[in-house]
C-alpha cells in the first residue's frame, strides 16, 4: 500500500511539474567562468557588476542572488570534461583546480569581499547570496587520471568515476566550510557536460545520490537539442535551466525563443538567458537586437513572473557591459537589472523562499525543519523511499535531504538543510 501511495505521489508531482517553469531557491542566478588562466582572475573589483548594478541615474542596488562557479577547461588545452580540451584532466589537475576556486582574494574569497563591501554601503541585503560549484566530469576510458587511497582509478569502470567525482565534491565542501565565506550559502553542484551521454548511464543518478546525502541540490544547464533534456529529472538533477541558443548564430530565427520557452514550460524548467562580446551595441555586426529579443520573449511568455534564470554573459561580457559609457549599453543593463530587482522583491522580499503553489500556503525549509504556514486540512510528509514521517503536524524537525510534503491536495518535493 505504502509503494502504491508513493507511486501516486510522484505522479501527481510530475504532471504537476510538467504544467509551468521551475522556481528553485536561486532566483538569478550569474554563470562565473572561472579557473582558468585565459579567464579573468575574478577580483572583488571584476565581481562587483555581478553583486551590485548601478543604473544611469547613479543609484546602485543588489543585482544577483545567486551565482555559479565552474570551469570545463584549462586554456582550452586540458579538458575537465569529455571535449573540453585536447587532454583529459588528471587528478593533479583537479587539485589545480580547486586551489583556483579558492585562491586568497580572488573567486570565492572575493565574492564574499565584495558582498561585504556593500553591506556597509546598501545594509544588510536581506537575503544569504548562493553559491552553486562545478564538479569536473569523468573521461569514460580515461586511465592516467591517477590514484586515491593507493588505489589507480580506471575511467572505464563506472565505480571510479564515481569515486573520483566524490572525492572532488568531498574537496569542495571542506574547502567550502573551511574559507569563512559568511555571505555565501553553498547550495549545490553543476554538472558541467551539456548533454547526456550514452557512454555514462547511471553516472549522473550516483552523483545525485551523492549529493543528496550531503544536503545539496544537483544543477544542469542543456544545450538546446542536447540528449535527453526534458528527461533531466530521470538523471538525477533537481534544477535545470533549458539553453535557448538563439543569440549566437543569426540564422537562428526569433521564435527559438518562444520555442525555448514552451519547452521550459512543459518540462518544468528554468531559462537561461545568454549574451557573450558581439553584444555591444558599437560594434560592427553588433548582436545587440537579439539580446533585445531574449528581454521581449521572457516579458511576452511571462518568464520573468514564474522562473528562475540562469545567465550566460560568456566570459566577460557582463563586466564590459558594466564599464561601457554608450547610452545604448547602459540602457539594456538598466532593463535587465530592473527585471531582476522585481524579481528579487516578488519572490525574495514578498516572503517566498520555496516555489510557489496553487494554494495559499506555503511549505517553507530552514536548517533541519520543514515547515507548513497557512491555513490546511491535512498535512503529510514522507521521505523519497515513501516512509511516511509526519502527519498534520506544522512543523517538524528532520535530518538533510529531499522530502515530499501533500498539503490538502498540493505535492511538492522539498529540500532541507
């Protein structure tokens, strides 16, 4: 009976999901290339336009409350990921990579800087900033990457893919706990290959778990057309943001975008919205128009009132949008930020830290609590294995993890810290 209740559960979860966008707990959340020696080094000044926007008019206000860290190559000559580079990356290189991601007043650290510098500016922005990391992919085959415990790891066994990847996230998370990064929420980790591939099945699903058993959410970002997007749930991710893929070539018409939007829609995920360096509005054969049309497409398929967006701005545009002084540069900026800030007072400041449901009620999480506040008939919580927990109780106390919570007739899958 418990089997047959959980199976309905999860049905009614997912043709619920399938029915509009995905709100994660990151609203806007900015991509971050970082790592590389080709990438900027990522000080607090080359991290201020992502933490702060400050409009034509001299006023300045928070801009981002989320960001993602990662890298998928080094110089384009060593890959942290299958493709990204004419190498497979070694463990040494892994290693490199975390020193990168915490390097003293740099990356991390300098996020924190800066988020502090502008609290004694603007006061306390009544939200924690989080942090989403990039964990490298395996190389299937790959058999120099090296050795953990005295034991050489085999890229063709799926099992020390696994273990080097858990190694990896074990690094992150020390690392993370141990830098005092106080403004910083660590909240997850990206998979950083955009598509599915038919060489790893399962890969993702042991990394989920494993992420899961740490409290943390599993993030992807698929490009359009990539295998096994709208499966994205299937594979273990919690959030994913669909790749429209339109700025970039020309040839791609204006309803790419609606397209993208109702692929989003019907698949219950985010948008990312994408610009790079040909958006400048002075240059010859400027792509200005086509990120006027992203704005336009997120506005008309109501993106901006019922998702959440990740944002590629490549790997330096948006710090040389924030330094141009062409009217027309400003303006576009302006535009975007102020969707953000609405954004950010509708689902942060209104009072709303979890998606949104039908109902008048919200189901709300904090450190080892979930909590239901609003008027309700019945009340139900149970793990993922279907053990139920709890029953008409408002709040309970609960270790990290994802629960399902029924309101009334209302499923939702929650995560607690």
């Amino acid at each position: 009976m418990k089997r047959i209740f959980l199976i309905v559960i999860l049905a009614v979860l997912t043709l619920s999901a399938k029915a509009e966008y995905a709100r994660d707990e990151i609203v806007d959340m900015a991509l971050v290339y970082q790592g590389s020696t080709h990438r900027p080094e990522w000080t607090v000044d080359e991290l201020t336009p992502y933490v702060v926007h400050t409009y034509a008019d001299g006023k300045t206000d928070w801009f981002f409350d989320g960001f993602l860290f990662f890298d998928f190559t080094e110089n384009n000559q060593i890959g942290f990921g299958p493709g990204y580079g004419k190498k497979a990356a070694t463990r040494a290189d892994w290693e490199w990579l975390l020193g990168r991601i915490f390097a003293k007043d740099k990356a991390l650290d300098a996020l924190n800087q800066c988020i502090d510098k502008y609290k004694n500016i603007l006061g306390d922005p009544k939200f924690k900033h989080k942090l989403v990391l990039g964990v490298p992919t395996t190389v299937t085959g790959q058999q120099d990457w090296g050795s953990l415990n005295g034991n050489v790891l085999d890229f063709r066994s799926q099992d020390d893919q696994v273990t080097a990847i858990k190694w990896y996230i074990d690094n992150l998370i020390e690392n993370f706990n141990k830098a005092n990064l106080d403004n910083l929420e660590l909240v997850g980790f990206y998979w950083i290959v955009e598509s599915a591939k038919a060489d790893m099945p399962g890969l993702t699903n042991r990394v989920s778990e494993y992420i899961h058993e740490n409290g943390k959410k599993f993030y992807w970002i698929p490009h359009w057309g990539a295998v096994d997007n709208m499966n994205w749930k299937k594979l273990g991710f919690d959030m994913a943001y669909q790749q429209p893929n339109h700025f970039f070539d020309t040839n791609v018409l204006d309803n790419r975008l609606n397209d993208a939007c109702r692929m989003a829609r019907t698949y219950n995920m985010g948008l990312e919205l994408e610009f790079d360096y040909r958006v400048f509005h002075e240059l010859p054969n400027s792509h200005y128009s086509r990120l006027e049309t992203y704005l336009k497409a997120f506005e008309d398929n109501a993106v901006y009132e019922k998702s959440s967006i990740a944002y590629y701005t490549g790997t330096r545009a948006l710090l040389d949008m924030a330094l141009s002084d062409v009217p027309e540069n400003k303006a576009i900026m302006d535009r975007m930020a102020r969707h953000v800030a609405e954004r950010r007072n509708r689902f942060i400041y209104g009072g709303v830290d979890s998606p949104s449901t039908d109902s008048k009620v919200l189901v709300l999480t904090g450190k080892n609590t979930i909590e239901v506040v609003g008027e309700c008939n019945h009340i139900q919580v149970f793990a993922l294995d279907g053990t139920k927990l709890s029953e008409n109780n408002k709040s309970i106390t609960c270790q990290p993890g994802i629960y399902i919570v029924v309101v009334d007739e209302h499923t939702q899958k929650v995560i607690v810290k």
